[in-house]
C-alpha cells in the first residue's frame, strides 16, 4: 500500500494543490449560491464544471507527487504502483 503522497518532500506541489482546493471550495460556494438564488442554469452548470476541473487538477497533482515518491524509492513495490494506477485512472 502506498505509504506517502510525496507532498512532504514537494512543499511547492502542496502549496499548488491547497491553492486548487481552496479554488474548489470558492467556486462551489457559487454554485450554492447560485442555486440558492434560482440563478440561470447555465450560470450553474459553468460553475459546477470549473469546481470539478479543480478537484480534478487537485488530484492529478496528488497522485504525480505519489508517483514520484514511488519511483525516487530503491524498493519499488509493484502493488504501489497498481494501486497508484488504479487511482490515476479513478480520475479519467
């Protein structure tokens, strides 16, 4: 089982990847809002398609700096990396 995210030694990745979160976090207050206020459904639909491009991105970068980890390590453990590649294809 993977031990590490990789985020630990990559303090820049981290702070990429608390920047898209926090992104996230802002563009679905506006979709709660916006639905709150029975704004156009288009307006909602925009909305919801940028919060998930950044919980997406988010996570894209998590599993890089994971994959990175894996492979700087000497014993590279194969079920690391099928669990590593079965979470890189829960994104696709």
């Amino acid at each position: 089982m993977v031990q590490s995210t990789g985020l630990e030694n990559d303090p820049e990745a981290k702070k990429k990847i608390i920047n898209r979160l926090r992104r996230a976090h802002g563009q679905l207050a506006a979709v709660m809002n916006a639905v709150k206020d029975d704004a156009h459904c288009a307006q909602i639909v925009q909305q919801l398609s940028a919060v998930s491009k950044a919980v997406d991105r988010a996570g894209f970068l998590v599993i890089s700096s994971a994959l990175q980890e894996c492979l700087s390590e000497d014993d590279i453990h194969e079920d690391d990396v099928a669990q590593l590649e079965k979470l890189f294809m829960s994104f696709a």
